[in-house]
C-alpha cells in the first residue's frame, strides 16, 4: 500500500500536531500522501478536494469522530477502498483506533497484518408524483422525523410491497447493523453484530405502544409514504444529509450495492467495544 489520503474533522487542532511526526514517518517509508486541501492549508502544505481523494488514495486514513468517518464512508463507497479510523471525537464506535496508537496500526497495516470489515450500506430513493428526484447512501441510518413541528407525522409503510403498518410517530428509523447503535439504540432499539448483513426499523416515540422495532433481512425494499400534510419532516441520512419532504413523498430504502470497509485494531473486538463505549459491568 504504497497511496494513502488523509482526511481530518475541521477545526480541530489535533490534526495538525499529529500530522507534524505523522506525515515524515509516512514519507521515510515511502508513502505518497493526498491530504485534504482544508487541513493542508492549515498546515501549509498541498492539498486536495475531499471529492478527489478516492480515486488517489489505496486506503484513507481519518482523523476525528464517528461524524468524520460517516461522512468519509459515503464519500469513498463507491471505491471499495478500506478506512482506518483514528479517534479524536467522543464516543467513537467506527473511530476505532486512539490517537496514541496510530503508529502502531499503521505498521501492521504496512506489513499486511490488520484485518478489514465489511459493513452494509444503505441507499434511498426519494420519489415526488411518480418521479425520483433524489438518491442518497447511508452508512449508519435513514431516518425520517419531523422537525421543530409538536404533531406526531404518518407513515405508511410497506416491506416488499406488504403492507405493514401506518406509523403515528415522531419519526422512522431505517438502520443497518452498524448504525443499530447510533440513533436507533437511543430509540429503544437492539444492537446488532456490526457485520449482519440485516436492516433495522425503528419507530421514534411510536403514538401506539406495540409498535416496536423490527429485524429484516437484508433483501427487503421498505417503502415509506409520508401522509401527513406538515411540510415540516425530513429524511435524514447519517444524521448529516437532510431533504425535506412533502405530502404524499415516497421513500424506497434498500440494501446499497456498495459496502464500507474499515480496518481493525488486531487486538480489539466488538464486545470490547460495548463494554468500553457503552459502560457495560461499570456500578
């Protein structure tokens, strides 16, 4: 792995403390590095265009949150090329490597020795009278929910074509495993092995209480209509990506073609993980 592109959160002075050792130590192995243009600027040095480095790099590393990784998945998907995650955020389920170990992952990375991942993705399709008009892909959730409005919203939904039910929620959360613990966990919902291949549909503050959330699996096509008349809903990808809807809206949410692939630490697994961001056997 001779290319390697480097994304940063913005804003964050992080970055460039790590990128003064980071990027000689790179060089002195003989990796030609595409930096982002914004973090190379703030550096001084020669950058790239976000959109670019994809069809540069072999692998990207990202420096920050789950919000920066997120963002860097849908960006790279289409590539098929794998993400290192290093953590400067908060709670960092997909940022999984702390920053005082990036030497250390990048070696094993070199030599062949960290294993990847591959996550499901999800993509969107939003229609108006019959035409599409907008596509989007997830990596951690779609979800549809209704903004500064205090009414409750409809949403007809369908799973390959059945009916199942009309939600009165606050929303509707259409998640992959990876996601199951990003929004849907604070929805109620269970948390699935990152590596299903499953969708996740999470009613938010279901008006009936025996609406709960439901595992399909990974071939479905969900169909959701909004019938409510507020022109005050959204669909929402990654937490990042908004659209606003309208009466009548349909939205076609499916398993993507295209897979998030992300390096591991060697010597951590998911259970460790839980117990670590989520606080488990802590009194």
């Amino acid at each position: 792995m001779k290319k390697i592109g480097i994304i940063c959160k913005a804003g964050r002075p992080e970055p460039p403390e790590i990128l003064k050792d980071f990027l000689p130590w790179l060089k002195d192995k003989g990796i030609e590095v595409f930096l982002d243009a914004e973090t190379a600027e703030a550096i001084g040095s020669h950058g790239y265009p976000r959109p670019e480095i994809p069809s540069l790099a072999e692998m990207v590393v990202v420096l920050g949150g789950d919000g920066t990784m997120l963002s860097v998945a849908r960006l790279v998907s289409e590539k098929g090329i794998p993400i290192l995650g290093v953590n400067l955020g908060g709670l960092g389920f997909i940022t999984e490597v702390y920053k005082e170990e990036l030497y250390e992952a990048m070696d094993k990375i070199l030599k062949g020795q960290c294993p990847s991942e591959e996550r499901m993705m999800l993509i969107a399709h939003i229609y108006r009278h019959g035409e599409k008009i907008a596509e989007y892909t997830a990596l951690n959730d779609v979800v549809i929910n209704r903004g500064a409005s205090g009414r409750i919203i409809d949403l007809e939904t369908y799973i390959n074509n059945l009916y199942v039910t009309e939600f009165k929620s606050d929303g509707l959360i259409v998640s992959t495993p990876t996601g199951s613990t990003a929004y849907s966990l604070s929805a109620g919902g269970p948390i699935l092995y990152p590596t299903l291949n499953s969708i996740l549909l999470t009613p938010i503050c279901p008006h009936t209480l025996t609406n709960r959330p439901i595992v399909l699996p990974e071939d479905v096509e969900i169909e959701v209509i909004l019938k409510s008349k507020t022109a005050d809903v959204f669909l929402t990808m990654d937490g990042q990506v908004g659209f606003s809807l309208r009466e009548n809206d349909k939205v076609k949410i499916k398993k993507s073609p295209y897979k998030t692939i992300l390096l591991m630490p060697c010597e951590r697994d998911h259970f460790q993980v839980l117990r670590t961001k989520l606080k488990w056997g802590e009194r």
